[in-house]
C-alpha cells in the first residue's frame, strides 16, 4: 500500500483528508502524516491522531518519506512543496491552480521529468467519465471543427468567504502572486476542461481579454468575462459570478460546425446534439488519487493519468495573464443588492448566460455597470 502524506487539513483540505481516512480504514493506502500551520485541537486532532503530525511541511516529508504527497496548501505555496516533495522521491497530487506562473509551471515540470515522479493536478472533472467521452467524442471530430467553447458559471458566496484567509480575494499578498479570483479558483475545472477540449494539443500558448470586477470590497475579482484565444484553436469565451441571487451549476458548452455539447462538469452529465439527435449521457467519475494510485508504476512520460501537470501549463497561462491585465473594476453600490452578509448582482444570471451564448464580454451587453465608468 502506498504511504500517503497530506499537506493542508483545512478548507478543501478537509475533503482530502477525509478521502484519505477513508482509503486508510479500507487497506488502499497508509495516511503516514499530516501537516498544516495550524495544530490540530479537538475532533481534528483525533482524526490525525494516528499519523505524524508537523506544523512544518518540509520537515514532516523529510521525516516520513511518503509514496505520494497531496498538497492542498494555498497556491503560492505549491511550487516549492511539490518540488521537494519529488525531490524526495514522492509522486505528488497538487490542488488547483497547480502554480501562480508560467515560469514557476516549467520549473515544476522540469523537476517532474528529471525525478521520474508522476505530478497529477486536482481538476476533478477529468476523472469523469462523462467528461471523458466527451473529450473522446471532440477528438474523434464528431463535433466538426469548432468555432468556440465557453464556460458559464453563477454561485453565490457569502462575506465570510473572503475573510477565511489573508489571500482570498487578492491577486498578491506582499508582492506574491496568490491569484484567488473567481475563474482562477472556484470555477477553475470549466476554464481547465474548455482549454483541453478547444486545444487539445497546446503548447499553452494563450492570450487573454478579462474584464474583472468586483462587487464585493475585495483586490481581486468576484465576476469576470473573459477571451481566451488558444495559439491555432478556437478560442474560449468565459463568463461567471460569485455574486448571483440564484445558483445554478456551472457548465462548459462546445460549439462545432456539425453540432453542439453541453457538460455539466459538477453533475457528471452531459447533453450532445449532433445531426438532429440529441443524446443525454450520465456516468461516475475515478477519484484523482485513486488514478493517481492506479498508475504509480506507469512511466510518467506517458498519457496516463486523468490530469497530468504538463496537460494543465495553458491554464497556468491564462492565470499569469489575468493577474498581469488591467485592475478589477469595483461595481458601484447603486448596482447591487446589499446586506450584512452577502452581496449580490441584480440580473447577473441572464449575464452570464448571455455572454455564454454569444460569446461576447460584458461590456457588450448594455449592462450599466460593466459600460459606465466606475468611481
């Protein structure tokens, strides 16, 4: 059974170390340590109680020497945890986004392919079987030749969700580059999944056109329309809210010459209409470490896991360049629906869905807040 240390308890952190309880109890694999800058208390400290325990991540890996390292830590910390941990001969599950640059992105892979270790990026819906055929179906051409992809997402998150942490948010913390915004972050597996199906054989060469906003008192963007224009692809048009009075789950849709597909990655179904037929597909999906597991002796220069590092270099790349574009722009008072705990945008479901549809931003769409000149 491979010995496996967590990096992170905490937030999304919590989820893995659950999933790794679980394996654990089921003989899949050994929980060998837990690392987190907070000392576990309580009902915590009695979930850890039997694995090594250290407020240092580093020193934790050096101490038990784990198989595989899942890093659930904030992104600017990624790059120098998943390196050593690799370094000490560790495969490595990474939470998205993977790294905060493209530099930082190259020098990842590099130490990937020099230690032979397999680096799988936490975009879950890769190891979905829907999302998987869907990839397969696109690939084979079913679709015809695209003419664009997008991505439209509208969730609701509350005052508390930007005062979990001294990065949520923010672009940087004291001139590092923490990139929380709402693409980069909640809705990164569509932005992921749509770069994959609209060039499946980038190099990550992208440029990007982002209009950022935000409504809620925050450095970086909690609503944002974008294009991504993918070297030699069809480009992606992305447009999501985290200020929506009414949710609904995120989807990425594929315009092709020959026919259209709708995916909604967080249910695991999908709607294909090509030549009049409309077929409706469901399925599961394989966790990433389970993948992850599956493979450990596969040579990590072949395509075998659901979401490599080196698969994932153009999302890095739309990243860097949404925290190197133009400043958010704050949604004046008069345009939003406020109260203690949450902050709202009136209409901004009908936005999103429109500009999904026609591929537009924003400020395309006689919307007052995203054409006038904010204070």
């Amino acid at each position: 059974m491979p010995r496996v240390a967590l990096i992170g308890m905490h937030g999304h952190g919590r989820v893995h170390l659950d999933g790794l309880l679980d394996r654990d109890r089921a003989g899949r694999l050994v929980l060998c340590g837990v690392a987190d800058v907070r000392e576990p208390v309580g009902a915590d400290a009695d979930l850890v109680a039997g694995s090594v325990f250290d407020t240092n991540a580093v020193r934790l890996l050096e101490r038990v020497r784990p198989d595989i390292v899942v890093i659930t830590s904030p992104a600017h910390t990624h790059l120098h945890l998943a390196e050593r941990a690799m370094l000490l001969g560790a495969h490595v599950l990474l939470e998205k986004p993977p790294v905060t640059s493209l530099a930082d992105h190259d020098r990842l892979l590099a130490v990937a392919e020099r230690t032979r270790r397999h680096c799988q990026v936490g975009f879950q819906a890769f190891g979905s079987a829907v999302v998987r055929e869907l990839l397969r179906r696109n690939q084979s051409g079913e679709f015809g030749e695209l003419s664009r992809v997008s991505v439209v997402g509208c969730w609701s998150r509350d005052t508390d969700y930007y005062t979990r942490s001294d990065w949520a948010g923010r672009r940087t913390v004291a001139g590092v580059v923490v990139a929380d915004g709402a693409l980069i972050n909640p809705f990164a597996h569509g932005v992921a999944l749509a770069l994959r199906l609209a060039a499946p054989q980038s190099n990550g060469s992208v440029r990007v056109r982002a209009e950022a906003y935000h409504a809620y008192p925050i450095e970086g963007d909690d609503t944002i329309s974008a294009r991504i224009e993918p070297d030699g692809a069809a480009p992606v048009t992305a447009a999501v809210t985290l200020c929506a009075e009414r949710e609904f789950e995120p989807y990425v849709r594929v315009f092709g010459a020959e026919g259209q597909a709708t995916v909604w990655y967080t249910e695991d179904r999908a709607r294909i209409e090509v030549g009049g037929r409309v077929e409706e597909l469901a399925g599961d999906r394989v966790a990433l470490i389970d993948d992850l597991i599956a493979n450990l002796s596969e040579d990590p220069a072949g395509d075998v896991l659901c979401s490599p590092l080196r698969d994932t270099r153009s999302f890095t790349a739309v990243l860097a360049a949404i925290v190197a574009g133009p400043a958010v722009k704050p949604i004046p008072a008069r345009h939003l629906r406020i109260t203690p705990t949450r902050r709202t945008i009136p209409g901004i479901e009908d936005a999103v869905v429109a500009a999904g549809e026609r591929g537009v931003p924003f400020s395309e769409l006689d919307l007052p807040w995203a054409t006038e000149e904010c204070p």
